[in-house]
C-alpha cells in the first residue's frame, strides 16, 4: 500500500472513533446519565492497574 493510503486510512480511523465517541456521550447526555468524569476514572484506574500488574509480573 502506498503511504498517501495508510495515511488516509489512519485520519479515517481518527476521525470515525471521534465521531463515535461523540455521539455516545451525546446520546448519553440526552439521557440525563453524565458520569464521564467516573468514566474517565475507572479507565485511569484500569490503566494503572493493568500497568502495575504488568511490571510485577516482570
């Protein structure tokens, strides 16, 4: 595949995930459940948490 294509296929990816991920906290707003902010949280958590047991695991 040429560059010019990957690249356009990576800003297509982008820009889709994006657009999805807008209109789940839109739909999610609409519904008067706004928890983001503990979304974001258990995700910062996860993340850490799946860090932490990956370098013990070392």
């Amino acid at each position: 595949m040429s560059p010019e294509y990957e690249n356009l296929i990576n800003s297509m990816t982008i820009l889709y995930i994006t657009v999805v991920w807008v209109f789940i906290m839109t739909v999610m707003y609409g519904f008067g459940c706004t928890p983001t902010h503990r979304y974001y949280s258990l995700i910062r958590d996860g993340i850490h948490i799946r860090i932490r047991s990956e370098s013990s695991e070392i």
